[in-house]
C-alpha cells in the first residue's frame, strides 16, 4: 500500500534563514570529500589568491541548514519518514564565492511535486530551490534540490 | 601539476578532463561526510536502518560523489572556476565501491571577456556503472 504524501506544500516558501560561513567548516568539508586543494585549506594561499582569503568548495552550501526550513522540515510538511528518501538530482549555480566570516541569507521555496511510477515502484518528486544572498541582497549562488520519496 | 589552470585557449570541444579516481569508499569517510554536511540520514551510517528501509545496506551520500565531480573539475579548471554544476544521482555508492570523475568538454563560448567550457561529467563505479550524470560550466581564465 503506498503512502501519500502532502502536495499542499507546492509553491511553499519556507521561512529565510542566516548562515555565517565558518573557515574550520570549510575546511572540515572539503577534507571529508578528501579534496585537498589550497585554496580551500591554506589560509595563506587564499590571502594571495583573487578573493583575499579561502574559498568554499562548489558544493558547500548543500551545508547551509536550519532546522525549520531545510530537508527535515520539508519531510515534516510532506508527512514522510527519513527512510523513504533519495537525493535525485543537485544543481549549483554558484555567482560569487563563499568565503570565511561572510553572512548569507537562504530562501528556499518549493518549486514542484510531481509523482511518477519508476523501476522500483511509484515515487514522488520535490523540487526545491534555495537562493542565497549576502548582505546587501545580492544573489551569491542558487541551489536546486530534487527528493525523490518512495511511496 | 596537480592544482593546475588550464587556459581557455588550450581547451578544444572533445576534450577529456583527466580522470579523478576516488575511493575504496569507507564507512569513516560517509561519518566525516554526515558532519561536515550536517546530512546524519542514518542510512549512510547504520546497516540495519538501511536494510530496513529496503536499500540493501548502507549507501554514500550523494553529495559525496557530487563532492568527488566538483574536486574533478577543479583539479583541472583551478579553484573557483565552477559556474554552475548540475547532477543526477542515477545509482546508489556502496561501501568499498571506486568512484571515478570524468567530463568532456561540450562547447565553449566567449562573452565579455568571460571564457565558459560547457562540460558533460559523470561518475562511474569500478564496473563502470555510471553513479553520477551531468552538467558543468566553468569560466577559464584566457592567455594575456
């Protein structure tokens, strides 16, 4: 028996969180990826370098969470369970690097539901899209997340 | 040299961007992930929440093997060159599994003295099963 989920919460626009970017996180999330580029770890290299200090890797902002607007807030509002989830696709669109000590704003909203019968049995999808800005509202990177809920 | 700048003149469509070979992937490794990333989904850490959920076993976060791509690219372009980086995760990454980054360059464009290569990327599993398809655009500086 497949589950349902709550379609309600198209076009829904979670609350706008604050992000400051910290320099150890940075280089915690590059290190578990095992890429060890300077840029990312050598705060020396990232002083010399084009942005004045290190930067953040492509995918660093999949970090930026807070509890009532990222991916558990979102199974909460659909109604499932931790377990039925995949990541089905990933976009970044990245305008200006991230770097340590900045504040970024998040905005995500949900752009699409949709429900399909895959290989493995009926799934639906969730597409979200997070823009993050800095202080003066000017667009930093955008992300698009699509989950896939196995119902 | 490993951190290398490739120029945009020297890049032709067709080209492949040297392979990136990852893994064994271990279990510390999805740990280190989950903190860094702060995704604590317990199926990429615990086997009997993941059989249970029907995934056969703990798998990588996708994340992680999208981690793997961008570190491909940069490798090759330079740090901060990626545009825009889009993927699907078309198969799950088991513990042990090798996960190797490829791309080919798809076209190039010139604008304002920004210089984009437009990239098809993928990831592919010691059988060469693909794990990753996608996307990229990256800015390459041009010779003086």
């Amino acid at each position: 028996m497949p589950i349902t989920i709550n379609k309600g919460i198209l076009g829904k626009e979670y609350p706008p969180y604050a992000v400051t970017v910290e320099r150890g996180k940075i280089k915690e999330f590059a290190r578990a990826i095992g890429d060890l580029n300077p840029f990312y770890l050598d705060d020396s290299v990232g002083r010399a370098s084009p942005w004045g200090d290190v930067i953040a890797p492509p995918t660093f902002a999949i970090s930026f969470r807070d509890e009532v607007a990222d991916s558990s807030a979102l199974l909460r509002d659909l109604g499932v369970d931790i377990s039925r989830v995949l990541h089905g696709e990933q976009e970044f669109e990245i305008f200006r690097q991230l770097t340590p000590g900045q504040t970024y704003l998040c905005r995500t909203k949900v752009l699409d539901v949709y429900e399909k019968t895959g290989r493995s049995g009926p799934v639906a999808f969730v597409v979200r899209e997070t823009a993050v800005t800095d202080r003066t509202n000017e667009i930093v990177a955008t992300m698009r997340h699509v989950t896939v809920v196995r119902l | 040299m490993k951190y290398g700048t490739v120029h945009f003149e020297d890049v032709q469509v067709g080209d492949e961007i040297p392979p990136l070979v990852k893994g064994p992937i271990q279990q510390i490794q999805l740990t280190r992930y989950a903190g860094a990333s702060g995704d604590f989904n317990p199926i990429h850490q615990d086997q009997e929440f993941a059989r249970a959920a029907g995934m056969g076993g703990v798998f990588a976060h996708g994340m992680l093997s999208m981690g793997f791509v961008a570190q491909a690219l940069t490798d090759w372009a330079g740090a901060g060159g990626v545009h825009k980086l889009g993927v699907r995760f078309a198969a799950l990454v088991r513990l042990k599994d090798i996960v190797t980054c490829k791309g080919r360059v798809l076209a190039k464009s010139s604008k304002d003295d920004v210089h984009l290569v437009e990239l098809e990327v993928w990831a592919e599993n010691q059988r060469g099963e693909k794990v990753v398809t996608g996307k990229a655009t990256l800015a390459l500086p041009a010779h003086e």
